[in-house]
C-alpha cells in the first residue's frame, strides 16, 4: 500500500532578471499522517522562544538563533526529509535555445527535476504538493505543474497541488530556512567582510548536521538531506 507523502517546496533567488547567479528551490517532505503533530511541534518550539512570528531566511536574526537551532535539530531528529536543485551560473541561461525562450519552461523543468528522482520519490507512493505562493499567475502555475508532472493519466503519483501563503504553514518556513541557507553558501555571500553572522553560523550548523558542504551535490540516493548541484556552462 503507498504512502501519502506532503512536499513543501519554496524557491529563491528564482526570478530571471534579479542579477543573481545562483538559484535554488527546494522541498521539505513529510508523511501526510504526520503533518499535525509536526506543524504542532514546529509551533511549540516557537513559544518556547517567545517569537511565534513567521521565519524567513532573509530575516533571520541574531536574537533568535536558538529557535532556529532548535528547528534544525528537530528537522533532524524526525522523519522530515530535504531536498533542493542548487542552479549555479544562472546568468548562462539560454532559453531561446533550451526553454522555448521562456523562463517559466525553465521554472518547470526544475519543479520537474526536483521531485522526479526515483530513489527519494519512487513513483509507486503519492504526493501532494504544496507551493509558497509568488504571483497572480497560482491557478496558471498549478495546472501547468499538474501536466508536467503527471504526463499520462493513468500513472499519477502527485494527486493534489495548493497554493499557500509562507505565514500560514511552517513547513514552507522549513523549506525558506533551509534553502535560504543553500543559496547564501553558493553565493558565496559568507565570505564577504560584512557577512551576516547569524547566516554564517547557520550554515555551520547545518553544515555539521547534515556532512555536507551546503554549496556542493549530495549523492542522488541521499535521503534526508539531497542537494542536486546542477551548473549551467555557458553556451559556445
């Protein structure tokens, strides 16, 4: 019998024309039995600190350091899974050539490649997949994602797509955390002298946690915590 699995998935640094070299998106998953008692526990775990206040990597800040500690332990320590599309050299996008000359393709083609990957998501257990809202375009963008990812009818592995707010569910906070943290490393942004010390102390802890340098691949079988490093070279 499958298993009902929830993706949480966020992204960054995603927009075509924001100057960035790197782009990441990501998903946390979870067993969709679980989602209370972990969307409860992620809550205690801010009342324990006082800050019940939605968490976004680009607001993070030194006075709340340990709830956000707190959140990468308890990632950890529960059967909560990771997984991001690290875009690297994004500048060498050509979509004329490879996306139909459209940035969006592209943006599926990674949706695409985040969530196909036979050995974290076997095809034969179901998903619902749940996105942080960004533009007016949500019911476009969900039955576009529902074609893409469900190309013949009779085999579909992801049954429900949604469009929510990041304030309303913390495991999309999760997700922001956990690939803001990606992205800052790729970046390379904690190498500059004015680097965030509160960011640059986050990426050491998960960097502990996990075994992995945030801005390299995991193997493609890595289960809790998979980055697929995926570089663009620039067309000759």
């Amino acid at each position: 019998m499958s298993i009902l699995y929830n993706l949480y998935i966020d992204e960054t640094c995603h927009l075509e024309y924001d100057k960035q070299s790197v782009m990441c998106i990501g998903y946390t998953k979870i067993a969709h039995n679980d989602y209370l008692k972990v969307k409860d526990d992620l809550k205690k775990i801010k009342l324990k600190h006082k800050s019940v206040t939605e968490i976004k990597w680009s607001k993070v800040s030194l006075s709340r350091i340990e709830l956000y500690k707190d959140w990468i332990d308890y990632f950890f320590d529960q059967n909560i899974a990771f997984r991001c599309i690290l875009v690297k050299n994004k500048r060498n996008l050509d979509h004329d050539k490879f996306n139909r000359g459209d940035h969006n393709a592209f943006y599926y083609k990674m949706i695409y490649l985040l969530l196909h990957n036979k050995y974290v998501n076997p095809s034969d257990e179901q998903y619902r997949v749940i996105l942080d809202i960004k533009d007016s375009r949500g019911i476009e963008r969900l039955k576009e994602l529902n074609e893409c990812l469900n190309p013949l009818e009779d085999e579909k592995s992801f049954v429900y797509f949604q469009h929510i707010r990041s304030h309303e569910n913390e495991l999309i906070q999760m997700t922001d955390l956990l690939i803001g943290a990606v992205g800052f490393k790729a970046r390379k942004e904690h190498t500059k002298p004015d680097a965030s010390k509160v960011k640059c102390e986050l990426i050491d802890y998960l960097e502990k946690k996990s075994g992995y340098s945030l801005d390299e691949g995991t193997i493609p079988w890595e289960s809790k915590f998979n980055i697929f490093d995926f570089q663009i070279s620039a067309v000759r």
